[in-house]
C-alpha cells in the first residue's frame, strides 16, 4: 500500500512541477510547489490526510533592501511566537 505523501509527490513528477519537501510541524510533511501565479503548500498528515493552501499572486517583482526591511518589519515575530503587525 503507497501512502498518499509517495502518491502526491509522484503526481507532480508526473505533471512536471518541481517541490521542496518540508517539515513544519511534527505530524506533517508539506510539499511545497510554485506554479505561474501561485504557490501550494500541500500538508501530508500522519494519517494520510492531505490539506492545501494556496496563495496567489501577480508574481509582480519589488526592489531594494529597504523596502525588504519594512516588510519584514511589519510581520516580525515576537519573543512569544506571535505576529505582530507594525505600522509602515
């Protein structure tokens, strides 16, 4: 019997769409693939459940490490794990 992990990253060797293997959490592996305009985070859980998230964009391109320094400014993590959102 394959698992749904072997399964799932077989498809997308199939279809052609390259992944990175990750692991975020404990009872999960995520797969994830950048598509044109989109990126998937795919979580393969323990018990071969499978949830996805997908995150779409325009692929629009921003320079300058200033403005890399504000965004990462305005998602930083605090001492406790949380987000906290600053103003720019």
């Amino acid at each position: 019997m394959t698992s749904i992990l072997f399964t799932t990253m077989r498809l997308l060797d199939r279809l052609g769409h390259h992944f990175f293997i990750e692991r975020t959490r404990p009872d999960t592996i995520r797969l994830s693939v950048t598509l044109v305009g989109e990126r998937l985070e795919i979580d393969v859980f323990e018990d071969d459940h499978i949830e996805f998230s997908r995150f779409c964009g325009d692929e629009s391109v921003e320079g300058g490490y200033q403005e890399l320094l504000l965004l990462l400014q305005a998602h930083a993590i605090d001492s406790e794990g949380l987000s906290r959102r600053t103003s720019t």
